[in-house]
C-alpha cells in the first residue's frame, strides 16, 4: 500500500516536473512570471487531442509535432506580449501575460467549446500488476517517463551547446553576460520558447490521464507555482525536487485525507516559504532583474 | 583605432560625462585614471554599448560603434572585463571561459584558444571543474581577463584591474597584462591606483567629475606635480 502511494506519486511528480521546468526557465532568465503557462499546457493538450482524434496520433508520438511548434508559439509570444513589456513596471508585465492567459481561455472556449475531451489509448485502460497490491497504470509510466527523458535532454542542452550554457549565464548575471558578446534578447527569446515547448509537451503526455477544456491549464499552473517557488524559483534542480514532493503529497493526502488533497501542497508551501523564504534551492535574489 | 570623440553621457537626467574624448592606437597600453566616481567605468560601459552617449561619436576603425548593441560591439573585436570581475559564479571555471568564445569571431578556434589560456594560466586548469563562486579574488581576476581573451579581441578593457587584491597579487595582474600587450591585445585600462596603472601604460588620461583633465605619456605624467600631489599624494 504504502509502495503504491509512493511510486503514484513519483509517477505524478515527474509531470509536474515538467510542466514546471518552462515556467522556472522562463522566469530564471527573462525575470518574466508567464502567467499563461497552464493556458499553453491546455493548448499542448488539445493539439494533441486533435492529432489523436483526425489523425489517430499517439500521444507519445505527437510529441514530435508539439515541440516545434510550441517552441515556435512561445518566440512569437516572446515577440509580440513579454517583449514589449520588458521595461514597463513588473505590474504591466504581469497583467500582459495574464490577459494573455483569459484571453487563450476564451479562444479555446470559442473555437472548441467547453467539452470534456481526452484521448483513449490502447494502454489507456491498462495496468501492469507487480504484485497483488501494487499496480502501475501504464499510460502514468509512459507520461513518466518520456518526462524524464526530455528533461534529460533539456539538462544536456543547457550544459554542453553555446545557446545552453548562454541561457544559464544571462539567468546567473545579465549585465555581463551582454558584456561577454551574448544577445540576451534572443536568449530571452529561446528561453519563452523552450519554456513554451516544455508546457505544451506536458500537456501532450497529461492529455490520456487528463480532460482537456478551456480551464484545464488552471489547476496545473497552481501546482507549478507551488512546484517553482517550493524548489527556489529559476532552479532546475529545484523544479526536479519540487515536483517529486508535490507529487507524493498530492498522492499520499489523495489517500488517507482526500478533502485536503490540494490543501496539504499549499500547507506545505507556505511551511517551507516561512522556513526558507527563497525555496529549497533557491538562490538568494535570483528574482531582482539582471542580478545586481 | 578606437576613437571616442566629445561623449556628453547621462544617467538618467544626471550627466555624468562632459565632453570626453580620448584615442587608443594599436598596440598600446592606455591607462585611464581617476577618483572614485570620476567616470572611469561609466566610459568603459559606454564604449561596449551598454549606455548610449547622448552626444559625440565613438569609432572602431573609422566606423561608428556607438549605435550598436554589445553584442555587436564585442563582435567586433572590443571586450570589457568588468569590474568585480563578474563571472558566472554558478558555471565552472572552464564554462566561463567557454562563454568567452560566444562571439562567431572566437568560436572556431575556442579550443585552441582554451588551451592557450591554460598555458598562460596554469592554475585554471586545476580549478577547471571548480565553480567560479569558490576561487580566490587572484584566481577570479585571471579567469576573468581569460574569459576575456577567449573572444580573441583587438583591445582588451579591463575596469578596476586591482580592487580587492593583495599587492603581490596586483603586481602579478598588472605582468599578465603586460605580456598579453606584448603578444599583439591592445588594452585599455583602468585602475584607482594611480601609480601601478601609470607605470605599465604607453599614455595615460585623468579624469576628474567626468572631465578629461591631463593627458600624457605614463610615465611623464608620473612626474607630474599636480598628479602627484592630487593622485600619490607626494
């Protein structure tokens, strides 16, 4: 029993971890919270909703459809919402990507209405049994772990390409990243649209456990803030943490106290915020502009 | 080569530069000194773009510079080590100096370049894995004039080569800045201190609330009694 609780939690956690991961990377580099990240994971869902339902599209496969353009949705709202917003006062930034969010809501609603959709696959249904007490769905295990290997992928593009470790060095000190020859623009740029892709890719792999409906990216980007900030907020490996634990308290509360399933994440936030005010891995001022 | 003519510079609605100009010829070691606040890095960050004259002109060989981004400045063949050095502290030794090579300029010969700069600073490789956060003041000024020298620059601006090192230390910084003028980097520097800047550069300008004052040979402005009196305190 306990096993059980603890591996769907881990299961959970390694979604979460990445729909998390664009929003920290977003907010680490271009010191922009992007509000509309849940909206971009309700995109993701019903894209590959779609691709499933005119295409007969697995999820896992569509994958590779989602990443360009996902990627290529998060530069154009770099371009025409966060860019412009860049120097206005941290008030305007949050309401530009906040109206963008109630703004893709109403456009889901409009073209797609407020059904309920999700994709069934032929593993939709199905669960291993290791023994008689413990069963894995496999479409969890699926969603698990093609979240682990495109954060793996994520991680070594940060540490080994030019771009990468570029992106790391405009979050760690931005002045001198622009001294050292970086356009901090484009990397703002490539962050929102890795960050995007990252949003849009779970929500492709949510979609068979999940429904897909216009506030579907609501409740995610809930869990994410409380992932992002519990981790330290513009940390990586904090995000990693952060999912895992918010994971396994959603799935152990789910069990012995299911009225306070979403309440035990948020009681343990605000423990840990008053503990340590920056997050678990946070580092100190990582949200003031440029750093210095 | 690099040639900033009459820059009037602001902050905001404070001007903080008057009129300034000043010439950098190839090969060169120019010294720029000064009070505290005189305006000494904020003539540096000027001239790698990341403030923009409101008046005047800046050119690199005969062209204007001073309507680029920095990227473009450094891709020209001009980088600033800035003061405190500023490396990422949270990247190792080796990704900083990886980061030096950004510019399209350096990026084809970013390993030979990287083992050049062992071979010039051999206790970098041994700290290569370390992050820059947890190396010595003297360890982080090399890593920082290393970082520098990955874009493979023309001139070379370091602002504030001294600060916060131990004299053995600085004379140690000042030689290396020495030997890598003579291998071909044209520098521009800037130190508080007075006396060690004088002594390794060709010319030398002192700046004064903003304003050019004297300008001059290294070591005639040495002798110089008003320098002496106001800057040696001799």
């Amino acid at each position: 029993m306990i096993l059980q609780i603890l591996i769907s939690g881990i299961l959970l956690g390694g979604v979460y971890i990445l729909a998390s991961i664009g929003l920290t990377l977003i907010f680490g580099v271009a010191k922009v919270v992007n509000f509309a990240h849940g909206e971009i994971l309700m995109l993701g869902m019903y894209l590959t909703f779609w691709l499933y339902s005119i295409f007969n599209l697995d999820p896992t496969y569509s994958i590779a459809i989602v990443i360009p353009i996902f990627f290529l949705l998060g530069t154009l709202m770099y371009l025409f919402v966060i860019r412009p917003s860049l120097n206005a006062p941290e008030l305007t930034q949050v309401f530009a990507t906040l109206g963008l969010s109630i703004l893709l809501q109403n456009l889901a609603l409009l073209l797609w209405g407020a059904d309920y959709r999700t994709v069934k696959t032929f593993y939709s249904n199905t669960a291993v049994t290791i023994s008689p007490e413990i069963s894995i769905s496999v479409s969890r295990v699926v969603a698990f772990v093609t979240s682990l290997l495109i954060l793996l992928v994520l991680i070594i593009f940060l540490k080994k390409t030019y771009i990468g470790k570029a992106i790391q060095a405009v979050s760690q000190d931005r002045s001198a990243a622009m001294l050292m020859g970086i356009s901090v623009k484009r990397i703002y740029m490539y962050a929102v649209g890795i960050g995007c892709a990252c949003a849009g890719l779970a929500g492709a792999l949510l979609i068979p456990q999940y429904y897909a409906f216009p506030t579907a990216g609501v409740s995610f980007i809930l869990i994410s803030f409380v992932v992002v900030v519990l981790g330290g907020i513009g940390s990586i490996p904090g995000a990693i943490v952060g999912g895992i634990i918010v994971g396994l308290l959603e799935s152990i509360t789910g069990v012995f106290v299911p009225e306070l399933k979403e309440a035990s994440y948020f009681i343990f936030f605000i423990v840990i915020l008053l503990i340590r005010p920056n997050g678990l891995f946070g580092v100190k001022g990582a949200g003031e502009e440029g750093a210095r | 080569m690099l040639d900033i003519k009459n820059i009037d510079v602001f902050y905001g609605d404070v001007q903080v530069l008057f009129d300034v100009s000043l010439q950098v010829r190839p090969g060169e070691i120019v010294a720029l000194v000064g009070a505290n606040a005189a305006g000494k890095s904020t003539t540096l960050k000027t001239i790698s773009g990341l403030l923009k004259p409101k008046a005047g002109e800046i050119l690199f060989h005969e062209k204007n510079i001073h309507t680029l981004d920095s990227d473009k400045i450094v891709e020209k063949g001009i980088i600033q080590v800035p003061e405190g050095r500023r490396l990422f502290p949270r990247l190792s030794v080796e990704a900083n100096l990886e980061l030096g090579s950004y510019p399209k300029r350096a990026r084809a010969k970013a390993q030979d370049n990287l083992k050049n700069m062992y071979e010039i600073f051999p206790q970098l490789y041994d700290r290569r894995h370390q992050l820059t956060g947890s190396l010595s003041g003297g360890e982080q000024q090399m890593c920082a004039i290393a970082r520098g020298l990955m874009s493979m620059p023309e001139v070379l601006m370091v602002d504030e080569t001294s600060l916060g090192l131990s004299p053995l230390l600085v004379k140690h910084t000042i030689r290396t800045i020495k030997e890598i003028n003579e291998l071909g980097t044209t520098i521009l520097l800037i130190d508080q201190n007075v006396n060690y800047a004088l002594r390794i550069a060709h010319r030398a300008y002192v700046l004064e609330n903003g304003r050019i004052v004297m300008q001059g040979e290294g070591n005639s402005l040495l002798e110089d009694p008003y320098l002496r009196k106001a800057y040696l305190g001799i």
